[in-house]
C-alpha cells in the first residue's frame, strides 16, 4: 500500500517533502527531470543571479574524507574512506536568466504536480541591484515557478552588497524581501546563512518583510586543511585559497542546533530544513524540530545520483 506523503507547505503542496537543495544536482533541465523521475517532492534551481558569474580554474567542489586505517582526513588522499563534508567555493549558476526561463516553464510542463521553487540572487546596493531581485522574481513565477527562494547567504561572495553579506545584517533581510515580496505572486522564502550573528534575529527580519518561509543552513564557512606532506591546502589555485563552504554530514549537529533556535523563537512560522540530511533517520530531526520540508545537496554531489536514499 503506497503511503501518504503529501504536506502543504507556504501553501505549496508537495507529494512528499524531500527537496534537492540549490546546487550542481539542480543546475540544469536534464538533473531536475532525472530528479523528478527518481521521486523528490521538489526541487530548489541552481541560484539564479543577473550579474557576470566566473568560477575559480580548476574543482570548485571536493570531498573531505575520513581514511579509518590511516586515520586521516583528507579531500586528497584516495577515494576509500567514509564521507566527512563537502567544500566548495563554487558561484551561483553561470546560465543566464534568458536560458533558465523556457527550461523552468518546460519542467513544469512535463511534471505538473512536482514542485519547482526558483533561488533567486542580485545585490542590494543600487536600485539597478533592487530592480534585478524584482526581474529574477517576476520571470521565473511567469515561467511557472511555484516559489522563490532568496538567496541570502552564499558564502563565496566578494561584494559587500549580496548573498551572505546581506543574510548577516537584518536591515538588509527584511529590505529585500520587502522589495521581492510587493511584486511575488508566489510565495518567498529566505535562505540564511549560519555565520550571521543571531540566526533568529535575521530570521525574525526575514518574516518582518513578509517572507513565508525561511531555509537553512547554507554552508559554513571553512577552510581546506594543510597536507603535512606538503605543506600545501588540499584545494588552491595557484598556491592561493579562500574561505568556502561546509556540507554534509560534518555539518547536521550544526545545522540543526541554527534551526532549533529558530524553531523554538517562531513556533507558528515555516522553515525548510538543510544541512546534513542523507536519509529518512537524519530527515527526521529537521521535522521533529517543525521544519515542513528538507532539502539535500552534498549525497547526490557525492554518489552522482539524485535517487533519495
Ligand atoms: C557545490 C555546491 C554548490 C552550491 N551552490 C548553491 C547555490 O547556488 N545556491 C544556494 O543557495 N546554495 C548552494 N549550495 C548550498 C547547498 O544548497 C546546501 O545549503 C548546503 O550544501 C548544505 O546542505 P548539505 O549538507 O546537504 O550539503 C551549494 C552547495 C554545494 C556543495
């Protein structure tokens, strides 16, 4: 007998409340209907932004892992050893607006029922930045985007007026959701970052601007580790390294404890929970915390798979 699964979530429904996260598994037509056919509720796109986008030359993503008999733990010191994390220090999407549009309106085309929320991102510095988040908004909800999800935290952003930048400073939160929210038709949510100073402030913003749902976490930032052998970061281009973001399952204790937070300060409101989340066993924390949704991004980074597990 097929079990009910079904939630209504901002007023969204899902046939179940397994979502892929905002990441490479959503970046394009073919992942999200292989998605689809696999079995997700929904899907977050790959962060859809309006500014130039280059990547760093080389990985932008790779996995740390535990080596048991060595003891070690390395991103690059063979591929045996049991996940720890994923780091990444890759940007938003590099496919335009024009290119995401006719390939979210034939998604929704070819499955209806399954929901597709757009991750939008622009800055906040400008009204040419402000008018950004409102053409982000408006194009994919007319191509069919059931919501929009605010990108408020990417971590890798080296401009003071977006992503994390924004997610950190409470004004900013309620100010752009305010701005998306007067032209959504769909509903919006925010996603936080966990390195703000006080998650349930910045998410009492989010709601302030009248956002329906907050999502987190995004990664957290980190940094690669030291190979002792060399003396050099595991992941760097040419000697040089950065902050990026930790996922996976290293980062599920941390999440939830953000979310727990949140949940215990805004017990009526919604959140979608992210961080850590491999299957049904570490799903169920984020719903036993009142998160209506999850999202999951490093397992089918890791296994190139996106059948939930
Ligand atoms: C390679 C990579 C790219 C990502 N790109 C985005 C993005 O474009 N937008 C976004 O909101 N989050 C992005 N994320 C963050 C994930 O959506 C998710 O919040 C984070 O990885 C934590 O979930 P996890 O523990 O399941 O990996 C990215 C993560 C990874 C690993």
């Amino acid at each position: 007998m097929a079990v009910d699964l079904s939630v209504t979530f901002t007023g969204i429904r899902f046939e179940n409340p397994f979502m892929l996260a905002s990441a490479p598994p959503t970046e394009s037509e073919s992942n999200i209907l292989h998605a689809f056919e696999a079995g997700w509720g929904g899907v977050v796109t790959k962060t859809i932004g309006m500014h130039p986008v280059v990547n760093v030359a080389g990985p932008r993503t790779k996995f740390l892992r535990y080596h048991p008999e060595s003891g070690r733990l390395s991103m690059n010191k063979g591929r045996d050893g049991v996940l720890h994390s994923s780091w990444n220090w890759e940007l938003i999407s590099d496919k335009p607006l024009d290119w995401w549009l006719p390939r979210i309106e034939r998604i929704k085309q070819a499955f209806p029922s399954r929901v597709l929320i757009a991750s939008i991102m622009a800055g906040s510095g400008s009204d040419k930045e402000l008018d950004h988040w409102r053409t982000l908004a408006t194009c994919c909800q007319e191509a069919g985007a059931d919501g929009l999800e605010l990108n408020l935290s990417c971590p890798h952003m080296d401009r003071p007026d977006m992503g994390s930048n924004i997610g950190k400073d409470r004004e900013l939160c309620s100010f752009v959701v305010q701005v998306v929210k007067e032209v959504a038709r769909v509903p919006v949510w925010a996603k936080l970052t966990p390195a703000g100073s006080d998650i349930v402030a910045e998410a009492g913003a989010v709601f302030r601007g009248g956002g329906d749902a907050v999502s987190s976490s995004n990664t957290f930032p980190s940094l690669p580790l030291v190979d002792p052998d060399t003396l050099m970061f595991e992941i760097e281009v040419d000697g040089y390294v950065s902050s990026g973001g930790l996922g996976g399952p290293a980062i599920l204790p941390l999440s939830l404890a953000k979310m727990a937070e949140m949940t215990r300060a805004f017990p009526d409101k919604a959140f979608s929970g992210i961080g850590g989340v491999s299957d049904f066993n570490t799903a169920l924390n984020y719903f036993l915390l009142g998160c209506g949704t999850v999202q999951v991004c490093t397992p089918p980074c890791w296994t190139g798979r996106s059948a939930p597990t």
